[in-house]
C-alpha cells in the first residue's frame, strides 16, 4: 500500500506562497481526474481568504474549477443508538 502525506508532497514555490493549500492541491488533482466529488469536506476553515486565493490560483492552473458540489451526510452506524443513561456518545451532536 502506498500512502502521500499532502503536507509533504508538495514542495513548491506558489504552494509555499499560499501556506495551506496542499489538501486543496490534491482535491483539485483528484476532482480533474476521477471527475468525482469528495468524500468528505468541512467548512470550518481557518484563514478563510488565503484559501479563496489558494482556490482562485488552482482555477487558474487548470483552466477551470474541477471540484464538484454534493451534498451528502454519513451518519455512524450507531447514530440512532439508544444508550443507558449512564454512558454518552462519543458524538452526541452530529
């Protein structure tokens, strides 16, 4: 099995520029060739305009904006678990 940290894979002198960008890096490699969306996304992000530059300089790279919107929820097969009121999930809020 092979694994790429993205912290590591990319050694660049425009992603160094926009610290922070290499997951976005790799979303739009993947989102170009599969033409799939993510999996699994969040919008808690932090430094919310760096990334919309990151965003906007990939845009430019590829020619286009390969990411694609879906919207879809996981939940854990325990989700709708009843648990004795003496324990609590590790999840309480999702």
């Amino acid at each position: 099995m092979s694994m790429i940290l993205t912290g590591a894979a990319f050694i660049h002198k425009k992603v160094d520029e926009l610290i922070n960008c290499e997951d976005l890096a790799m979303n739009f490699l993947v989102a170009h060739i599969t033409r799939q969306p993510p999996i699994k996304t969040t919008s808690k992000w932090t430094l919310r305009s760096q990334r919309h530059e990151c965003i906007r300089f990939f845009t430019e790279v590829y020619g286009y904006n390969p990411l694609l919107f879906t919207q879809l929820r996981a939940d854990s097969v325990l989700f709708k678990t009843r648990l004795p009121a003496n324990h609590q999930k590790c999840f309480k809020y999702v």
